[in-house]
C-alpha cells in the first residue's frame, strides 16, 4: 500500500470528555463568578440554560455531519489492516467501487470493527465542535454584560477577558494540529 498516507493511531492530547466538559464548566464557572457583578438569578439560569442548548445544538449538528461527510482519518490505513492478497487476488470477487472501480468496500480491512468505524468519521472534530460552542457562548455572554463594543475605547483587560475564550477553544482545536498537519500534507508530498 502506500506508505506516505498510513500514520500510526496515536493517543489524543485532550480527551473528548476532558474538551466537552472543559467547554461547559469553564463557561459556567465565570457565569457564576460574574455574579458577583451582576447579582440575578435569572441571568444564572438563562445563561447556563443558553450554554446547554448551544452545547447539544452543536452536538447534534457535528454527529449528523459526521455521518453525512465524514472522511478519512490519517490512520485509517493502520486502523483498516487491509489484506493485500485478497485485493492482488480478483478470485475473491470483491466489490469494486468509485472513479474507475478503484476504490473497495471495508471488506479488505482485517482490523476491529468499532476503530474503523470511529476512523472513517473525521470531520468536524468533536473536541473542536464542542470547544466552539461552549467558549464562543462565553464570549458572547462577556462581551454582553461587560458591555466591550458599545464603547469606543474598552479597557484593555475587557479585550482580554472576553476573547481569552476564543483562545481557549483555538488551543483546544490546535491540540489535533498534528493530525490536520497530516491531512494537509498529504496533497504535498504527492506532488
């Protein structure tokens, strides 16, 4: 097979349940501590309901995407373990597919099951779908009661607090940095 394209299956930097409950507990953790500022329950019970929604709104939305899209992780050719003899083999009356009948089913992969399930459903990523929703719903919720862009010169430590989030959920997604590196130099080193 082609060696340039199979990456070994590595162990992921963030856990998924590390990413999603980092993206609802720190939301509501400044929730909480803003009020001290803003003193209503009422903003407590809308903001964390609104940052619950998000969050399974935007889970629901990277499942389906998942299934409809999906794609190719780099190690899918690791994870697969395609028999080769059964593909050099055409007595074994396997179902070409795609462009050209280039293309097989997972009938030549010889690896487990669940890992090639989980291995060809790589786009959105969910640790960053999560990280978005829940830090994205903190910048919005920050830039709304601290009031940064009705003036036109907010203090600097406003511009801080309120687009800390977004960094938070840029370093969350930049974690798989090392796997998207993969993809994109795929196309680089076929040229």
């Amino acid at each position: 097979m082609y060696p340039e394209f199979a990456y070994p299956m590595r162990k992921e930097i963030v856990p998924i349940w590390a990413a999603a409950l980092l993206a609802a507990l720190v939301p509501i953790a400044v929730i909480l501590l803003m009020q001290i500022r803003v003193r209503s329950f009422w903003d407590v019970n809308n903001g964390v309901i609104g940052l619950l929604y998000g969050l399974i709104c935007a889970a629901v939305f990277q499942v389906f995407v998942k299934w409809l899209i999906g794609g190719l992780r780099p190690h899918f050719l690791d994870v697969c373990k395609p028999d080769v003899s059964k593909i050099a083999n055409s007595a074994d009356n396997l179902s070409f597919k795609g462009f050209r009948q280039l293309y097989f089913d997972r009938e030549v992969c010889t690896g487990d099951e669940n890992e090639i399930n989980d291995s060809l459903e790589s786009m959105p990523s969910g640790h960053t779908t999560a990280a978005f929703a829940g830090f994205v719903y903190l910048y919005l919720y920050l830039n709304a009661k601290l009031k940064v862009f009705s003036d036109y010169h907010p203090a600097m430590w406003k511009l801080v607090a309120i687009y800390a989030p977004i960094l938070g959920a840029v370093l969350i997604g930049g974690a798989l940095a090392g796997m998207l590196g993969v993809i994109i130099a795929i196309p680089v080193t076929t040229c």
